[in-house]
C-alpha cells in the first residue's frame, strides 16, 4: 500500500479529510505520530498533522473521554514518540498500565523486572566508565 492510497481511506473525493476519523480517537492518535515522521515539503503529511492535531485538541476539551485516554492525547501533543527517550516512555508505559483494571499482573511483574534489571545493568556500566 502506497502513500496515495493511504489518503484515498482517509479523504473524500473531494479532498477534505473524512469526519468519521474524528470519531476513533485511537486511529487519530496514531495518525498523528505518524504524520511526525514524514520528509519536510509533504504537505499531505502536513495537512494530516493539522487535522489531527485540531481534532484531538476538541476531543481534550471535550468531557467525553476517559481522563487516561485524555493524558494519552495530551503527552503525545506535546512531544512525538520518536522523539521521545526509550527508557522514560517504557517506566511511563508500566505505571500507565499498573493503573488498568484488566492488566496482566504476570506480565506487569515481567515487564517491571526487566525495566529493573536493564536499568542495574546500566547504572553498573555507568559506575564502570566513571
């Protein structure tokens, strides 16, 4: 699939981007960061950017979401994931998951023992270099 055809599922035929996306607020997020990662002069890519940003912008003034899914939009407007640092979005990601009624407690402790035991080995190369 091609980028052309990416926007023939997301315009009219006219040009203007479908209303319906507004709707999936997931879809829209992930919209946006990818519209992060196009070549500079890609004025769809652009035009995608603003769109989503717009509408994610009324979805967080709206009171129509959950209060997790309005901090997910508002950290994702204020800094693209690809520009963000690996280690600090994963430990943000676990606490973020803690949170949820239905998380896996097996892979929550999975996922906190790994984070942990990355960050002992780092800290030991640190203490190694200095």
């Amino acid at each position: 699939m091609t980028k052309t055809d990416i926007f023939k599922i997301i315009k009219n035929q006219n040009g203007s981007f479908k209303e319906s996306l507004s709707k999936d607020v997931k879809g829209m997020l992930s919209l946006y960061e990818a519209s992060h990662l196009a070549f500079q002069g890609e004025s769809l890519w652009d035009e995608t950017r603003e769109f989503t940003r717009t509408h994610l912008n009324d979805l967080i003034r709206s009171d129509d979401l959950s209060k997790d899914v309005a901090e997910e939009i508002r950290h994702a407007l204020e800094l693209p994931l690809h520009q963000r640092m690996n280690r600090l979005e994963a430990r943000r990601y676990i606490e973020g998951y803690a949170k949820r009624s239905d998380a896996n407690q097996v892979l929550l402790e999975f996922a906190k023992w790994d984070f942990n035991m990355v960050q002992s080995t780092l800290q030991s190369d640190l203490k190694d270099l200095s």
